[in-house]
C-alpha cells in the first residue's frame, strides 16, 4: 500500500477536489483502487465510486465487511446497479452480511433471476462448498464441434467467472464432463466435444468443507472447481482464486487458535474489530486458564510443608513446570500443523509416540544437565538428583501429552487446534508441578504424601 | 489417500505382480499416482513409474524430498528422458538437491538447452522468484494479429506451463505487455496483438522474496506472474499453483516458529524427518527458555522470606504467572499474523497500543474478580487485595510486552514469528512473578525488598 498516495488522495477528497481523487487513482488496478477504499471514510469511498468506471469489478474487490458498510452510502439506483454487476458469490457474501431490513430493501432493485439466485445460494451453510461457489460459468454440451464451443464460449464469457474450464451436462443439468480452453485450442474445429471431454471428472458436493475443497484444489492445480449435489448436478463452481482466499483463511483460524485466541470467520482484524470483540474473543482462554491454573496450586498446597522445608525448591519451580509446558506446547504445534496438512493420519499414532519419546527423552537430558549444575550450585547434589529426575520426567509427560492430544480431538470430531498452546501448557504445567514436589517429597525425605 | 488402494499396490508389488498394480493404479489422476508412489518403498515407485504412461508427469508431482531418492534407482536412461520432461522450475528444484557428485552424472544426459536453463535458474538464490519461476511460457510480438498469436500459442502449448497468459516482448526481450487466451478468444481475429496487450503489466522482480511474489498473485488475482531483471528482461514466470504452494509453506513456517519451533525450508514433516533434526528443532527454545525461567527463579529467590511466611503465595504463583503469559502470547500472536498479512504497519503501533491496553484492562479486572474470590477462601482479605492488583498489573504489561515485541523484532529486520509464544511467554512469567511478589510484599508489610 503506498501511504503517499493514500495521504493525496484524502486530502484532495477533504477539499471536496473529486475530479483530481480520480485521476490519482484512474490509471490503477481495480485490486489497488480498492484497497485504497477500504483505507478512507465509507463516505469518500462511496463518492469516489460514483465516478470510477468498473466500479462493480472494483466494488467485488473490496473486503466484504466494508462492502456492507459502504451499501448505507450509496443511492438505491447506484447500489442496484454495482450489486447487480458483482460476481454471484461476492454479491451473496455481501448480502448475507446485511441485516434483514438492509436485505429486504436490496432485492426489489434487482431482476427476478438474479434475487432467485441470491435466494438459492444463500441457503448453503457457512465454510461449506455450496457458501463460497458462484453460479456464473460456461456449460456445453456433447454433441457440439469444438468450433461451435468456442462459440457458446465466447457468448457466454461476459457473465463467466472463468472460461478456461468449460463444463458439459447432459439435459437434467448432470455434470458429464470437463473440457479445458487449452484442449479446445489445441483441438481441431469440427471434433465433438464428447471426444474431447474429460469425464473423469474432480468434483466437490455441495455439502464438503471449503477447507476440503481448497485442498482439492491445490492437489489436482485446477482453475476451478465444479460443485454438484448428491445427484450429480452442476450447482456452481469455485475458482482457484477463491481457493487461495479459504486456504489463507483457514491458516489464519490455526494460527489465532494455537496462540489461544478464539478464531471464528470472518476472521479478526485487529486494527478495526471493536474493543469488545477482542475482548471477548481473549478472555474465554484466559479464563480457562485461570481454572487450569489452580490445578497447579492445587498440587502445590499438597506439598507445601515439602516446599516451606526446602524453599529452594521454588526457585527452580517456574523453570520445572515452564519446561513441560513448552515442551508440550512445541509437539502440540507440530502435531496439530501435521494434521491440517495430512502429512500424518490417525494409524500412524503409534509409531509417532514412539519417535515423540525418544526425542522427548533427548530433549529432557540435555534440559537436565543445564539444571543439574545450577540446582548443584543453589542447593546440594540431592537436588540437583530431584532436578535432574524431575526434568526429564516433566518434559516426556509433557511431549506426550502435547502430542496426544490433538489426536483425541480429531477422534472427537473436534478441531485439533483447540489443542492450542495454552490449554495444553496449562494441563502440563499442573502435571509438572506435582511431577516435580512427588520427586521432591520422595527424595528430600519427606512423609507427607 | 485411499489407505486400501494403497495396501492393494504395495501387496502386488510385493508379489512381484507389476501388472496388477499398473491396473490399480492406471485409471488414477496423476496427483493421486504421485501420492500412492511417494507412499511405496523407493525400489517399488521406480519399477512402477518405469511401466506408467505420463510418467515425467506423475514424477514431477511427486513431493521433491522423495525424487532426490528416487534418483538413484532409475536407469541412467530412464532418468535422463523423466528429467527432460520436467517443467524447468520441477527440474531446477529437483537438481538443487542432489549431490555433486549426482548432478554431474545427470547433467551430460540432458540436452544442452536443458543443462544451460538448469545452470542458470539454480544461480538464483533460495526463497527468491527467481528460484521459483519457469522457463517454459508463451511470447509473442506485438506485430502479431491475433490469428497469428493464436497460431504461434499452438506451437508453444506443449512446452509452456500455461497457455491462459502470453507475454509481448521487444526484440532485447523486454517485457512490454501481457495479454490472456480469454482477450485472444473474444477478440477479432485480424486485431493486432499491440492494440489488445495490456501494457500495464503487473510483474515480479527476480530478486524479490518468494512471500511478495505469492502475495502479489492473490491480490491480483492473477494465473501467472511474469518474472524480470531491474532491465525489464523477461526471465520466466511463476504460476498460481506454485504461489499456492509458496502460500502454504509460509504459513507452516509461521505457526511452527509461533509455537516455538525452529522452522526452515524445507519445512519439517513430523514423520520423515530425523528424530535428531526433531532433536535439533526444538532443543534451541526449549533451553533458552530454561535460562529464562531462571529470571523468573532469581525474583522467587529474592522474595523467598516473604513467601515462606505467607507460603499461602505459592498456591496462587502459577496461576499469575501463567496469566501474564497467557495474555501475552495472545497480543503477540493476534500482532504477528496481522503483521504478516499485512493488516497493520508501524505507523498504527500508538494507536494499537491505546487499544492494547483497553483490552488489557477489561481482562484483566475479569480475572482479578475471579482469582479475588479464591484469595478471599484461601487467605483473607489482604491476600485477595494483592490478587486483584497483580493480576491487573501482570495482564495489563503482559499484553504490552507480547504487544510490542513483534514490533520491535520487524524494526531490527528480525521475523516477527520469531516473537513466539514460548519467548514472549518467558518474558512475562518473570515480570509476573515480580510483580506479584513486590505487591504482596509491600501490602504484606514485609521489609526485605
């Protein structure tokens, strides 16, 4: 984003200088013009969209959240008219995003298939194939020449959301093939489209996870993705921009997820989410937390006599009971990357225990002898001993736990990366610290356990 | 993945039944044939591949860690007309990672146009669009008419990646213009190509970091960049299923670092890799993260008297410790995905922080409410006084520490992602034990501080 131009065109719009707002921002990309949008008030916004040409194409562009803030901005007249041109998918994003008065005051601006349209695609539940598809692309049929395809596609491309993958049905509208506009090049003009076609075709239904059909995407490198229902009907498709957007979208949730913040689409932005938003979207981890917490005290007031005996052993307690908690958190981490990428699949859960212990077991001796020479130093050679045990105790229950975890809940039918860093920290910080004061209590000679 | 196909194959195989696995797997798309391949023992996937039609296709799907092994068991023949046959950035990848010794026994089985393209496109530097881009495009000249372009487009198609964008370059290969198969297809067939190109090409310099060029692509929607020297040169392209590719590789690095895991291309796969590069991973955080516990021991150290006359205290040091930590990890982390998406810059850091500390609050007075009733049963009125404050004081600069540093990390030049949980966490475990232990002394009427 270029900040001085942002700063231009502001100010010639606070000087009421329409006309040179223009010309700053004509000669842009519509991607550009629209992220220049998204950073004034909804109000220049809409006035500049007033007087830009393709303002539907650069509307479709803009981040759907602000598209509904602009929509009270603009005139009826206008608004039908961009809302119109939008591509399906963007215009039924933005129509969901209204409220029920807001929506009902845009549908009679519309024509009748386009409401119709809206209507059906609407229905479709959040993050599923039917929710980010679009109805717009190019269907033929079989016993067309490849000359007379090129022809239905080249009357049908103004309202396509891509022409570079043509799809055939037969006449109940069931997918039957694929052809490319590769292939139809490439094709001498009077072959038949059903020589040509690929009837094995990638498909999604329409009731598939967006974040399933993102990867197919991605695995098959398609353009676009045909969508049917369970009958085998061509409900729409999604193109492999979109695909992007989901699997971009989709790291996100992981990534807030993981680092304990409840993630849910549309996604959170930081900069413009209400102060309450953030707020509730923090304090649910915090506050399980806080209930985990006590589980730690709770096993520390079972030991406290231990601990009022030996006071050094609170010194080395933050480091103890921090060291499971990391070391879980980490195989958490990759645990659940791992799952979300597919790398691994749930039969491979014991081998993986297997390989976790040893490099657990690894990682806690080298973590034991960095300890061992402070506890030496601080205390005596018996805890430096109670240090050494602990540690490497502490953070193999702790990998393992990490790395179970997110299992479970996959086999629970939760999302593994609820498996965030904090809830797992939280239960190896409490299974440390009694880990930690038994060894203790043992070693230091105590009786009260 | 089909886990029965697969035990089908690897059962035939093992049975020295080739035929029987050829038919298991010819109907197959070729994603899917690299997938069962990459799930066979090296020795099977070549006596496979050798049988398979499409084979240089299948092979160039195949995950680039496992050709490097597959590159030993092919014949010098075999692997001279599958390596021919890889698109040019597959070829280049798959080059990189062999050995000296290996390169220089395939380089002489190549075409000399093949060995130059490979020597220059591995010049450029890991993580760049140069070391990601193709050699294999469409160009044309803007003297064309568009039947002509279409003509010169059939000739090229079997050796370029895509064919949906042509590039218009001047006699010194200067990129001059971009035109799509879309624009070709709608436009009149005697049209001249410099009347259609888009001189406005989007464009990546070869340079530039493999993350902007993914980044550029999803902005503009775009099925290909074109790729250039600071001349204007026209160098290759990189597709949008690479970009994809790139996309998802970046987001794996974020979280792994997030989660406190050292992470590098090529990414790390939690079942092949070695339990020592496992090991080596994750030992760096683990053990700086003892050093910094430490801190938080050294502020026990200092209080010990106050605590082991109020061993009450130590119930709750896990509980504020954590919390501090707890928040912090979570601004740093909502801070470093807004930083690498790109949603947030330097310049909004005040006004951030403004927020931050809003936020903070509010959570803070919800867990200082929550903890307070605790202390109150646990201890008395005192005890539940010191909870309240500390708990406010930790949440309130922990967020700002976990605020901050992911900021101050990306003004040194550093990754942002760097200022992971586990660091951020550490930092605020001991201000928190500070805090809280200061507070309690001073309310507590001890002296020693």
């Amino acid at each position: 984003m270029n900040a001085a131009l942002l700063s231009q065109v502001y100010e010639a719009m606070t000087q009421f200088d329409i006309e040179r707002a223009i010309t700053l921002v004509a000669g842009m990309k519509k991607a550009d013009i629209a992220e220049v949008l998204e950073h004034m008030p909804a109000q220049f916004s809409c006035q500049l969209l007033e007087h830009l040409p393709r303002r539907a194409k650069i509307f479709a562009k803009i981040d759907p959240a602000y598209q509904a803030k602009l929509v009270h901005e603009f005139s009826r007249a206008s608004l039908a008219e961009i809302v119109s041109e939008m591509p399906s998918d963007k215009r039924t994003d933005l129509f969901k995003r209204l409220d029920s008065q807001e929506q009902q005051a845009l549908l009679p601006a519309l024509a009748q298939a386009q409401r119709e349209d809206i209507r059906r695609l609407s229905t479709y539940q959040e993050e599923t194939a039917g929710a980010i598809m679009t109805s717009e692309y190019v269907t033929l049929n079989q016993d067309m020449t490849v000359a007379e395809a090129m022809q239905t596609i080249r009357l049908q491309a103004p309202d396509a959301e891509t022409i570079y993958e043509s799809y055939i049905i037969d006449e109940k509208r069931h997918l039957i093939g694929v052809v490319s506009l590769h292939e139809l090049v490439l094709a001498p003009l009077q072959q038949l489209i059903r020589e040509l076609m690929n009837t094995d075709v990638v498909s999604a239904y329409v009731d598939d996870d967006q974040d399933e059909v993102a990867k197919k995407i991605a695995h098959y490198d398609l353009i676009a993705l045909p969508v049917i229902d369970h009958q085998g009907t061509l409900l729409g498709i999604v193109t492999y921009d979109d695909a992007m957007d989901v699997a971009s979208e989709e790291a996100n949730e992981d990534f807030l997820k993981v680092g304990g913040v409840e993630a849910s689409a549309p996604s959170l932005n930081i900069k413009e989410a209400s102060l309450f938003l953030l707020y509730r979207k923090r304090v649910f981890w915090l506050v399980i937390l806080v209930f985990g917490s006590l589980l730690s005290g709770l096993g520390i007031s079972h030991f406290e006599s231990v601990i009022q005996s030996n006071i050094v052993l609170v010194f080395f307690l933050p480091l103890l009971v921090g060291s499971g908690g990391n070391a879980g958190s980490q195989s958490a981490t990759l645990m659940v990357r791992a799952l979300a990428t597919g790398d691994v699949v749930m039969k491979d859960w014991f081998k993986l225990l297997g390989r976790e212990c040893l490099v657990a077991l690894g990682l806690g001796i080298t973590m034991a002898i960095a300890v061992a020479i402070l506890g030496y130093i601080r205390g005596d050679a018996m805890v430096a001993l109670v240090l050494i045990l602990s540690m490497i105790g502490i953070v193999l229950i702790g990998s393992i736990i990490g790395m179970s975890l997110p299992f479970i809940l996959d086999k629970l039918g939760l999302d593994p990366a609820s498996a965030s860093a904090p809830l797992v920290t939280s239960i190896c910080d409490a299974t440390g610290v009694i880990i930690y004061l038994f060894i203790a209590a043992q070693l230091l000679n105590q009786v009260n356990i």
